[in-house]
C-alpha cells in the first residue's frame, strides 16, 4: 500500500531509470503497489524483465494482478535474512522498495542497502518510497493533522485513522538525513529527493 499519491509519484519516477532500449534487463520491485511503476518501464523498454519480490504468495499474486500480458519473475522473499538475493538475477538496472525499510534497525537497513547497491548495475538507480520523520517531532505532529484533513470522515476519528496507520506500517520510521546519509554510507554516489508530502518521501540512489 502506497499513500497520499505516492504511487503517481514513483510512475513518475520511473523515467529515472537509465533504460537500455531493446536489451533485455532486469529491474527488482521489493513490496506492496509495484505494479504501477512496472508497468511504466515496460512501456518504454517492452524488453525489461521485472523480478516481484513478495513476502507471501499472495502478495506476489496481487502484484501480478496488475501487470497484464506480461510474465514477471517472482520470488517469495524476505529481505532482511542472510542471502535473500542468491536466486535472483544479477545486475538488475534498478531496485524499487515500497514502505519496508525505514522502521527497520538500522543494522538491517544497511545489510539491505549495501546488498541492493553491490548488485545494482553501474549507473543503476534505486527508488525508496517511505515514512520518514522530519527532526521536530511537532512538524511530525502536523503533518499527521494535515494527513487527517484530507481523510473523509469526522477529524477526530481521521486522526485516530493516520495514528494507528502509522503505528501499523511505520512503528519506529527514521529520520529522512539519516536515510540520505545512509545511502551514501553505503555506497550510492548521489542522492536526490524527488517527491515528498507530509512524511511520505521518495528517494532516488544512484549507483
């Protein structure tokens, strides 16, 4: 699940992607509402293979849902063990990551970013869409009463709604320089903010 818009967003930024026109490539969509952003680079390189990593065979059914005519790779995995990328294809031109890294530990995050950024392609790029916090806890605070605002029901039990939606799918999100600077650390030659609303931000890495 992609909130606030998010998914237009990553759509957009599939133009991004280095593509390599009439050469077949592989591009790995990590989590929930990757169909979308797919789609988009098989529009523009019909040759780009797309490699669907789902925590469950049900998730990777309904990614599939949204890709017609097309037969993507799929894999049940979880990308926060030992090896998690053996059995996949080598060198994919870009990683998309949806709403899974930025609560998890920090040592976690770096295992999978430093993985993501040795295996990407030179000049490959990853987009990682996300909850993050910005460093006052008040502007967090607002941001969740501007969420709420747009939500269509009474205020107070929207509130409660985003509350517990971030609770839910963003236990402990961490801070968005602190993401940034990660991505250096591990690796990634430059870094760019290319969408952000409230908390949700996506963030392009390029190798």
């Amino acid at each position: 699940m992609i909130f606030l818009s998010a998914t237009e967003a990553l759509s957009d930024a599939a133009a991004l992607v280095p593509l390599e026109q009439g050469k077949r490539f592989y591009f790995y969509c990590i989590g929930r509402g990757q169909s979308v952003v797919a789609s988009r680079i098989l529009k523009r390189a019909p040759a780009a293979v797309p490699v669907l990593l789902g925590d469950s065979p049900e998730t990777l059914m309904e990614e599939r849902s949204g890709l017609e005519g097309v037969e993507p790779m799929g894999y049940v995995a979880d990308i926060f063990r030992n090896n998690w990328e053996a059995s996949l294809p080598t060198a994919p031109l870009a990683v998309f990551t949806t709403c899974i890294l930025s609560s998890r530990p920090d040592r976690e995050k770096r295992a999978v970013l430093e993985k993501v950024c040795g295996r990407l392609k030179p000049g490959g790029v990853l987009l990682w869409t996300d909850l993050f916090l910005p460093y006052s806890l008040e502007l967090f605070e607002q941001f969740q009463l501007m969420e709420a605002d747009i939500i269509a029901m009474p205020f107070v039990e929207a509130l409660r709604e985003v509350a517990e939606r971030h609770r839910r799918f963003f236990p402990v999100p961490c801070l968005l320089a602190k993401g940034i600077e990660l991505l250096y650390e591990c690796g990634f030659g430059n870094v760019a903010v290319i969408w952000k609303r409230f908390g949700y931000t996506v963030l392009a890495a390029f190798r």
